[in-house]
C-alpha cells in the first residue's frame, strides 16, 4: 500500500524534508528506545537532551549569530512533530526553549540578553524554563501573588513569592519569570525578568507528580529576596503581560505540533493493528466500527496538522496570529485525545497495558489541553477577536 | 591533509526483499546511507576536526544517491563528488573500484580513503580490497580504532580485529581503511548542516572526466537474476505432560528419535 506524504498547504523545501528525515531518524534511534523507561521513572533524560542540542533542535527559529539553526516556523513544527511523535516529554523541553525562551530572549531582550542567555539556551547549552503560573493564580494572571520591589538606589529588584507547574523548573539554568511590579495595576502591572537560577534566594520546591510528560520535569520555584540586576528586566516595567502572551502565541504553535506528533504515533500503531489482528475470522480492520474509528481519527489528525501549518504559515507572514495559533492548539490537542482513545479502544487490553506506548499516549496527550493555555482560553481568544468584544 | 570518504545507498535494512517474476530483486524504493558508512563518515569528521583536514564524501551510482552524499555535507564533510554515467549501469565490483580509484586520482590530493565494513545489501567487501589494488595502495581493513596518524610523516597506526583478538598495525600513507561498527558513535546532522547540504549542488563526473573509456566499465561478473529462497516449510508441536520433568524428557526422546541430539 502507497501511504501519501500529508497533503500540506505549502511544498517543502528539500531542505526542509532533508531537517524532517534528520530529525526521524534521531528520534527513532535515540528517544524511542528508552521513552518508557522515562516515563516510568520519572527522570529527565539529560543525555538525549543535550544530543537534541547537538543538533539544533533548542534553537530552530533563533538566528545563528545567537547559537540558533536560522530556520522558519515550518522547521519548527516539522521537528516538533518528529520529537513528539517519539516521546512528548523531550517535546515538551524543546517547546518551551524554543518557543517561550528563546522567541521572548530575541524578540524583547536586549543585545546583552541575547548574548549572554539566549546564546546558551539555543545552542542547547542550558535548558529553559518559563514561569508564569502560581499555585494561586492560572488563567488569571492577574491575581498573581509574587512581588519584585525595586531599591532605592534603582539597582536591583528584590523578588519575594512562588511559581508553580513550571516545566524544566527542576533543571532549567535560564528562567523568564513573570512577577507582579505594580500591583495595583493588575495585568498591566506584571514584569518579565531573567533569573540565574545560581543567585542566593532563589530555591527549586517540589517536583509534581504528574499523569503525563513523566519525563519533563515540573516544579515550583521559591523566590525569597531574590536580588534581581535591573539589567535582567525584559522589556520595560508593566510589559510583562504582553510578553507572556506574545510568547504564548508562538509556544500554541508548539503545542498544537506536540499534539499531532502523539496523535501521530497513537494513529499510526492503530492502524497497523487493526491489519493484522484478527478477531471472528477476520482482520480487525475489516470490521465497520474499526473502520469508523480508522476514518475520524485520519481526518481530525489531517485536520490538525493543516491547522498548525496555517498557523505557522501566519507567524512567517503576519504581526498577529493569535487567532491562527489559538485554533490550530485548540483543534490539534482536542483531536489528540480523541485519536489516542480511539487508539487504546482499537487495541483493547493491549492498549490498556504498559507494554505498548498506547497508553503512555493518552495519558501524554491530556497535557496539550491544558497547558500554554486550557481549551476553554483558547475558545475565549478565539470568539474574543473574531466578536471584538471583551 | 584530505580524506576521501566513499558512501553507498543501500535497501533500508527494514526493507521486505522479494523477487518478481522476471527474476528482478524488489526492496523498495527507500534507500538509507549504508549503516556501516555512517562510522566511516564520523570517523572522518573526527578525523577532521583533529587534524584540520579537508573531507571529500564520494559516491557511485545515479541520482538517488545524493541523499546520502547530502547526508555526509550535513554531519560535516567539505564536497561531495557523484560519479556516475550511463555506461556504469548494472557494473560489478571491479568496475565500482576502477570508478573510485580513477576519481581519487583525480582529486589528486587524497591521502586516506575509508570505507564502511561491507554493503550489506549485497554483504561483500570485494569493492574494498579492488580499489585499494587499483590505487596500489596499502589496505588495513575492519578497522576497529585509529590509534595515530601523522600526515607530515605519512603515517598511520591501526587496530584491527582479527579472528583471534586485534592486531596493531602501522602502515605509510596514501592507504585505504575500512571501518568497524563500534569505531565511534555515528554522528547526526545539525541544521546548520543541513542549511548548508541542501544548498549544495552535487558535480557528476561521468567516464570522460575521470580519463575512463567505455572498456573500462565492462564488467566481469553479472548478476543475470534472482531467485527467492524456497519456502520453509516447519510445524509447530505442544509437548504435552504432567511436569516441566516429564514434558523435558519427552521433548528429549523426540530430539533423539529425530536425530537432532
């Protein structure tokens, strides 16, 4: 049987399929082998980390002055797809160093900034994190407890309060932390800053336990009279907000390919199995209710992927593409827990065991729903600015 | 200081081989760098980085294999060089050897050539050894470490495994090496790499450029066809018994009766 390369609204370049094999290739050979294990205990898996570093893929969109590949959005989505479709939990470390890191060190910080974090972060040096969330305050950024108070002399912020579900918090070595400077101000009174996590005052908290992504590490981050340099400040002073969301436009692009890549895998092992097993005297796929599940699962994946290239396609070309980016993770991670599903449904008990990677994918799909953004906010982004209507 | 690298595409090893009806061997239309090259090329880049040399990746065969020159500028290697012409078409070993030999010639420089252990698609090394011969140079094979090599002084000094253990082996340059699986951890291509590889035109040298003539791609030995394998035809028996004890003696007497003990 012919399998058709996915139909993509644009041709990729030779280069772009030649970075896709590349990264397949990789992922099959490195990441694949071990994913379950990871997973089951629950460490990061450093080595094939810093290998993933190696190669560029902690810095795909980053310019090479900066330690970055120098390549577009669509690259982006192509190997995240690849990683994710291997293991979601590496995905998920590259997400947010390339999107959230990365995308804000460039797009806002100074040349000094630049060299000094982004540099480190895109050749894959050290790994990043992005820290937003409070154990008090999700969606609601701005009910956010944490407090940077500048001195007197205007030299340093003194940084007081605690970050939770922060990815890579337990490894990361460059944090882009976002904390409340004026706090009358509400949302409009969030700053970025850039933390060495080697300072006094800053400690990591508790590492969650968590359902999926069992290999990228989470936790909460303690600030107590952190000093922060001015220097560090991202952007002017209330610009935090703006920053976090800007990012997060980029890092929805991420997310949605994360999506795909476990959709992918879940896809992919369904239908293999549903050739070859057999039940009642027949391949399993011979059934209409198999088929059924074959048909909805291929077309909202196809779905998803066109969605995420539209996307990507609107972060190369336009300013804003917010909805775009809001659509495609909405969609895409919907899609992905209804593929991976459908998938453990497919296998039946063999999908319920840990001795396929199916459930492993359905556990792993649930994040995309959530993170960088629940389903709900995005349908709140996306009928906001199609309405205009706050 | 320059190093020939010297590359084939081969069937993906997870390819379903057949044969068709015509006697024309099927394995898909997916080639991969031939896993054993991909040492020879890590090496050579480690070899390069060591000693600033120049490395030259070097393939026989039509366009498909581009990839898998591709593949070598995006680990790291300076050029890639396809030979190949109409005339090679369907050549056998010693042809391949008289096609690499004449290109190193004619890249003039070249001190080292290395090869990967075998091509698995056809398991021979033949290829090996004849283009050494053709080059009239030095052959240390199955390579399983570069212990020094001094280019001012033209020296190279190896280990190689042999049947019984490994030898230490020291030879002049120019020479030929073939390389062991275990030599290195295959390197992967960066971006920038592959920026740069997909950049990249590939220059074809046919027979004329390489001051061949049309005799010189005559082949001794031709393959006139495939045949699949027979059909093995085995079954499957459940030894019935009381205990793991009485199913093993059982077992023992039908290995017996069998005479396969």
């Amino acid at each position: 049987m012919t399998t058709l390369d996915p139909v993509l609204p644009i041709a990729l370049s030779d280069e772009h399929v030649m970075l896709r094999d590349a990264v397949r290739d990789f992922a099959r050979r490195e990441i694949v082998p071990s994913a379950a294990q990871f997973d089951e205990s629950g460490d990061v898996p450093l080595d094939t980390i810093r290998k993933m570093g190696e190669m560029g893929l902690m810095g795909i969109e980053t310019p090479e002055e900066y330690g970055g590949a120098g390549m577009d959005t669509i690259a982006y989505v192509l190997a995240m797809i690849e990683i994710a479709k291997a293991d979601a939990s590496h995905s998920t470390v590259m997400s947010v160093n390339n999107s959230l890191v990365n995308y804000v060190l460039y797009k806002f910080g100074t040349e000094a900034q630049r060299q000094k974090y982004l540099v480190a972060v895109a050749s894959g040096e050290k790994v990043g994190a992005y820290s937003l969330t409070e154990p008090m305050s999700g969606s609601d950024a701005a009910t956010m407890r944490s407090r940077a108070v500048l001195n007197g002399a205007g030299t340093h912020y003194t940084i007081n309060g605690r970050k939770s579900w922060v990815t890579s918090g337990p490894v990361a070595e460059v944090i882009v932390l976002f904390t409340m400077t004026e706090p009358a101000e509400g949302h409009r009174g969030i700053s970025a800053f850039l933390i060495d996590t080697d300072r006094p005052g800053f400690a990591r908290g508790k590492k969650e336990p968590k359902l999926g992504i069992r290999a990228s590490a989470t936790s909460e981050l303690v600030f107590d009279n952190y000093e922060c340099p001015v220097e560090n400040l991202i952007g002017e002073p209330g610009m935090g907000f703006k920053i976090a969301m800007t990012a997060l436009d980029a890092g929805r692009i991420g997310i949605a390919s994360q999506a795909i890549g476990i959709a992918e895998a879940a896809y992919e092992a369904s239908l293999d199995y549903a050739r070859q097993r057999e039940a009642f005297g027949q391949k399993i796929g011979q059934f209409q209710l198999i088929q059924q599940k074959i048909a909805d699962m291929k077309t909202r994946l196809e779905a998803s992927r066109l969605l995420t290239f539209n996307a990507a396609l609107a972060k190369m070309r336009h300013p804003r593409y917010t909805t775009e980016a809001s659509m495609a993770k909405l969609f895409a991670s919907e899609a992905a827990m209804f593929i991976t599903h459908q998938a453990i449904q497919i296998h039946g008990g063999m999908g319920y065991s840990k001795e396929l990677p199916l459930e492993r994918y359905f556990r792993d799909a649930k994040i995309t729903e959530i993170y960088e953004g629940t389903s709900e906010i995005q349908r709140l982004v996306i009928a906001r600015n199609e309405l205009g209507l706050r | 200081m320059h190093i020939a690298v010297i590359t084939k595409s081969v069937p993906d090893t997870e390819a379903v081989v057949s044969v068709d009806a015509g006697g024309k061997l099927l394995a898909g239309d997916k080639l991969v760098v031939n896993p054993w090259d991909e040492y020879a090329i890590t090496e050579a880049i480690l070899l390069k980085e060591a000693h600033k040399a120049k490395v030259t990746i070097l393939a026989v065969g039509p366009e498909q294999h581009n990839e898998a020159l591709k593949h070598g500028l995006a680990i790291g290697c300076d050029q890639a060089i396809r030979v190949w012409d109409g005339a090679l078409e369907g050549h056998d070993s010693l042809v391949y050897a008289k096609a690499v030999a004449a290109a190193i010639q004619k890249l003039g420089d070249v001190t080292l050539v290395m090869f990967g252990r075998e091509l698995p698609d056809i398991a021979s090394d033949a290829h090996i050894f004849q283009t050494a011969r053709k080059l009239g140079w030095n052959l240390l094979g199955s390579v399983s470490k570069i212990e020094a090599l001094d280019f001012a002084a033209k020296t190279i000094r190896v280990r190689r495994l042999v049947e019984q253990g490994t030898e230490v082996l020291s030879s002049r340059l120019p020479a030929v090496i073939s390389v062991l699986k275990g030599i290195n951890e295959p390197k992967y291509p960066t971006f920038i790499g592959i920026r740069k590889a997909s950049k990249t035109e590939i220059p074809v040298w046919g027979l004329s450029a390489l001051g061949l003539d049309a005799a010189a791609a005559q082949g001794q030995a031709a393959v006139t066809g495939y045949r699949e394998l027979p059909k093995r035809e085995g079954a499957v028996e459940i030894i019935e018994g009381a205990s793991a004890q009485d199913k093993a003696a059982k077992l023992v007497e039908k290995l017996f009766a069998e005479k396969v003990l």
